[in-house]
C-alpha cells in the first residue's frame, strides 16, 4: 500500500544540512494502522509531510522513494501529485480549528475537495456532504452542513475534518495527533470513530502521536521515532510487550497510570537539537544502558522478532 | 484548619444575544465548595467547559467572582483590599498552562523569574541577582542561561521558568493549571517528578486542574470531578477511581486511554439528559461525596 524506502528529509540552514528525516524505512499494508510515535521534533510530522511532498523550504526531500500503490510518490510530476493528495492520500490535521475555514460552511468545505477534484458535481457533493457528516456521526447532518466551524465544538469539527478526508474516498489516511486538543471522552469517541471509517471505508492509517498510551489500541503495528530516525518498529503487541530498545522501554514507562509510587519514570534530559546531534546514536546520551559503540557510530537495524526490528547495539551483540 | 476554604463559589458571565435580545446569564462556576490542607495535593478535573480553570482564577481574584466565599490562610480574600490583596497574593501563586504563550518573549528569562520579586520590592539588586540563580537551580535550570529568551528553551524548560517565577516570592499554595497538558509525554512525567520534589522540599499545597486522569489519579491526593460548573463528586483519589459514584465519573473514567494493545476498555457513554445540576452533593462513603439522587 505505502513503502517509504530510506527517506531523508533535511533543512539547509546556514550553510548546515540538517538531517531531520534520516534513512527512515517503514511501511503501511492494507487495512491495517501504523502508529508512528515520537516526541516533538523527532521528525513524525516531517514524515508525514514528506510522503505528501508538503515539506516547504529551508527543507527538502534529499532522498528515498515513497511508493503508493505501485507509484514512487517522489518520482511524479507535480500535477499527478495533486491528484493523489486527498483523493489517494488525505490528512487529517491536529488543530481543528486553525484547518478549518472560518468563512465557509462546513458542508462547503466538505464539497470542495470533492469539486476541486472533478469527483461529483456541485449537488452530488453537496449531498454527499451531507452522507459524510452523517458516516461521522455528527447528529442533525443536514443542518449541521449550513454551520460554520465557529458554531461548532471542538469534537464536533474534528469529526467534520474527518468528514472532509473522507470525501474524495482515499485509500490511506494519515492522521497527526488527531486527538491532541481534545478532552478525554472526545479523544476516546474520535479514537473509535477512526477505528470504524478504517472498516467502513476500507481504508490504511498512518497514526501519528507523541503519546503510546493512546494509540496502543488503535495501531496494529508500532513505529518508534526519535531524532530523525526509526529506533524500533514491530507488531504492536511485541512492541508493549517486549519493548527492545532502550527509548521505547523509557517511552513505555513515563506513561502516568502504569507505575507504581508516586514519581513518574521520566527520560531525563531532553531531544538534542538537529544542529547539535550526537555522531552516535542519538539516544545514547540519555540511555541508561549505552555502550562504548553507541557513541561512534549509529546502529544498523537487527531483526529480533518477526516483523520486529530495532536500532541498537545491545540487540547487535546478542544475534 | 485547612490553608484554602471555598464556600458556594459562584461565578456568572453574561453573553448578549444581538442588540435587542435579552443577555443570557451563563453559570461558568455553580456554587462550588471544597477545601484543601496544607501539603495536600487536590485535583480539579472537568472537561473543557467544565468551570475549572475559571475557579482557580476565582481563588486568585484574576477573575472576580460573582458570590460565596474563600478563605486562605484564614483570611476572608474576596473581603480583602487591593493592598491587601496584592500582599496575600505572595502566598499564592499560579502556573499556567501554555508555556509558549505564558511567558513575554521579549524579557530574559532572568528578568521573567525576577519581576515578582521587583513588584513587591524585596531585597538589593544583588540579593535578587542570587535568588534568581537559586530558583533557577531550585527548578532543575541552569543558571548560565539566565540571559536567554524563552524561544530558545524547549517547553519543558519553558513550564520550569513559569514554575521558579511562581516559586519566587516563597508561596504556600500553587495553583498549576494544566500545567503539562501542553507537553510530550516523556517532558510531563519530567515537570510533575519536579512538582512533587518541590512539594515535599517547599511544603507546597498545590490545586492542580487537569483534564488528564492519568496525571490527576498519580499525584492528587484528593479529586473533584467538574461538570457545567458543579462538583458532581469528589473524593480519596484511590476511593472515586476505585468506585466513582456518579454516573459522569465513571464515564469519564471509562475514556482513560489504557496502554495496553489487548485490553479494550469497555466505554460507558454519558448521557446528560437525565442529569439534575440542582442535586446536593451527599456522602456516599467516609470523605466521598457524590451528586447522585
């Protein structure tokens, strides 16, 4: 379905390329929801803008391949590529309201991909808008449309951007941090409102959160970022189970609720900066259990499991 | 004695509807009364809308309450006169939640931790020199970036020179609104080990406001659950997560992400239609309070 094969993205600042996507290699099968974690600045959103080629300058893909159903995404002209955002691939953003359009009705917003795409005629999309706020669950859907954003709650407009993804009938949605802003039980319902469009729709997700709490029962498999490279991935499963690098465990473990006492396991200190990198893994400054190696050079990614891979010394040593 | 007593807060906005329409009156803070010890850790968590954050800022005096009472250090606060007022505000102190929105970004990060101490005029130019340092180190800082601007530090950092301003003028009793919620999940556990340090080294009283259960079940040694601007129950945290009460508690509870890949947490939907705002909160179980028929 979707195969980034060794992207790097970077930034050219000051004479300095920046790696902040580096060598990043995952893939998203049909159906299924890839949870692609990290903190900020790891470089998960930079991702995501990279397989839309939304990556705007200082930065730039400098290379990879991104295939999609068959296609090398970087590869196309720039006309193709229009054609595949939305309607091959959409995006669901993390701030409801600063994506919305304050001047247009909701249902206007709805239509317009579907228009602008050439995929139904103005009363088609007009109804189909109304059968999308509806799919979402937003109750009242034919009067709601006529609603700006403004009129509208914070659940409420997430939704309608789900609405909007789902317009132009994409096969694979990526959705960053669609749940940030939201209270709990929002949180919760939008977390099984997407869990449903991925069955009702037929659709693959790339979910993207800084959070492993709240995307373990939404993924199938994990992806772990940070600083610019993929430090594990595996079945999510295997991935809470028996998390293998040494990131993963500290992430896994600063989640409030899971353990016991009253302080919490936090990571200390904090993600380097891009200009400041470590030559290493970039980890190894704050891991607890770093070798002499992990200073040196960067790990290679090792098998450990099937589908379960990481990037790190002390599965290195062991195979 | 406890350190803060609210009795039948109640605060009112009124929101015209167009020119010739009458103002509706819009309950933000429903009569709330609770009350907090010293060293005690007490949890406000609602949704948005809920009428939290306005009650935090009710106790301050940054938003004038409409009616009730507050008491801190037995001290009747919404009696007091601006001086007066300005004088037991050094006791009490807040920590907002946007770390990138709450601190000026054109002032150092020394002259951000130092202005409380210039307001109320205490100590010499070099005494405040030394006891920013201090706060600085206090809050897990260093002191050799005190010339910085808050754009240059992460919002980890950021959340820690909001919280050595707060701690500046030595207060008793913190109000920490959502003072994570803005953060990386790694970042927070960071701020509220830093929270709880502080806690036990400074003898700190928080009143900690949160959306996040989580945190809240973690470090609040009581919890009151608000709704439309009521309590709707409060408690032990141990006893209202162990056995909530009221039905909106335990649909509330019932959307706390479980990090578990296997574990499905069966959802309770709340249902507000039946809900009567007007019902008293009564005893349910020692120190447990519900607003439940």
């Amino acid at each position: 379905m979707l195969e980034v094969q060794r992207l790097t993205t970077v930034f050219d600042v000051a004479g300095r390329v920046l790696r902040a996507v580096d060598d990043v290699s995952f893939e998203v099968r049909k159906g299924e929801t890839l949870g692609l974690v990290g903190e900020s600045g790891s470089g998960k959103s930079l991702t995501a803008y990279s397989i839309l080629r939304l990556v705007q300058p200082p930065g730039r893909i400098s290379s990879g391949r991104v295939l999609f159903e068959g296609r090398d995404l970087l590869a196309l002209p720039e006309r193709e590529m229009r054609k595949v955002r939305g309607a091959g691939i959409a995006l669901i953003f993390q701030e409801p309201m600063t994506a919305l359009n304050p001047v247009f009705t909701v249902g206007d917003q709805i239509a317009e991909a579907m228009l602008v795409h050439g995929l139904a005629t103005r009363a088609g999309a007009k109804r189909r808008a109304v059968e999308l706020l509806d799919a979402v669950r937003v109750a009242e859907p034919d009067r709601r449309v006529r609603d700006y954003p403004h009129q509208l709650s914070g659940g409420m407009r997430q939704r309608v951007l789900i609405a909007m993804a789902l317009a132009c009938r994409p096969s694979l949605v990526i959705a960053d941090e669609p749940t940030t802003a939201l209270d709990v039980t929002i949180q919760a319902q939008i977390l099984d409102l997407l869990r449903e469009m991925r069955e009702a729709f037929d659709l693959s997700m790339l979910l993207i959160s800084h959070d492993l709490g709240i995307i373990a029962g939404s993924a199938d498999r994990i992806a772990v970022m940070y600083a610019g490279r993929l430090v594990e991935q595996g079945p999510v499963r295997d991935v809470f189970r028996s998390p293998a690098h040494p990131y993963t465990k500290a992430l896994l473990a600063s989640i409030p609720g899971g353990a016991t006492g009253r302080r919490l396991k936090a990571i200390e200190g904090s993600v380097p900066p891009l200009t400041e990198l470590p030559r290493g893994c970039a980890f190894a400054p704050r891991c607890p259990d770093a070798l002499p190696q992990c200073q040196r050079e960067p790990p290679m990614s090792t098998g450990i499991g099937p589908g379960h891979e990481v990037r790190c010394y002390l599965h290195d040593r062991q195979e | 004695m406890p350190l803060l007593d609210v009795r039948n807060l109640v605060k009112t906005f009124s929101r015209s509807r167009g020119w010739w329409g009458r103002p509706s009156v819009v309950r933000a803070v429903d009569s709330v009364s609770f009350s907090i010890e010293p060293g005690e850790t007490f949890g406000l968590v609602g949704e948005s809308g809920s009428g939290k954050t306005t009650t935090g800022r009710c106790i301050l005096r940054l938003v004038e309450p409409t009616s009730g009472e507050v008491r801190f250090q037995d001290r009747d606060v919404l009696a007091l006169s601006r001086e007066e007022l300005r004088r037991t505000r050094r006791d009490m102190q807040i920590v907002f939640q946007d770390p990138y929105s709450s601190l000026n970004p054109r002032m150092r990060a020394r002259t951000i931790v130092e202005e409380p101490l210039v307001i109320h005029k205490l100590g010499t130019k070099t005494e405040r020199r030394e006891r920013v340092a201090e706060l600085f180190r206090l809050v897990g800082l260093d002191p050799a970036h005190l010339d910085r601007y808050p754009h240059e530090f992460s919002g980890g950092q950021r959340q820690r020179i909001g919280l050595a301003r707060a701690l500046a003028l030595n207060p008793s009793l913190i109000v920490a609104d959502e003072p994570v919620s803005a953060l990386d999940v790694s970042v927070q556990a960071q701020v509220i080990n830093l929270l709880i340090d502080l806690q036990e080294r400074l003898k700190l009283t928080y009143l900690f406001i949160a959306h996040d259960l989580r945190l809240v079940e973690h470090i609040c040694d009581r919890v009151a659950v608000m709704y439309r601007g009521r309590i709707l129950e409060m408690g032990h945290t141990a006893a209202l997560f162990r056995s909530p009460a009221h039905a909106y508690t335990r649909a509330l509870l019932s959307a706390i992400p479980v990090p578990d890949p296997d574990t499905r947490p069966t959802r309770i939907e709340w249902d507000a239609s039946g809900l009567d705002l007007r019902l008293p909160l009564r005893q349910v179980d020692q120190g447990h309070w519900a607003a439940t028929p």
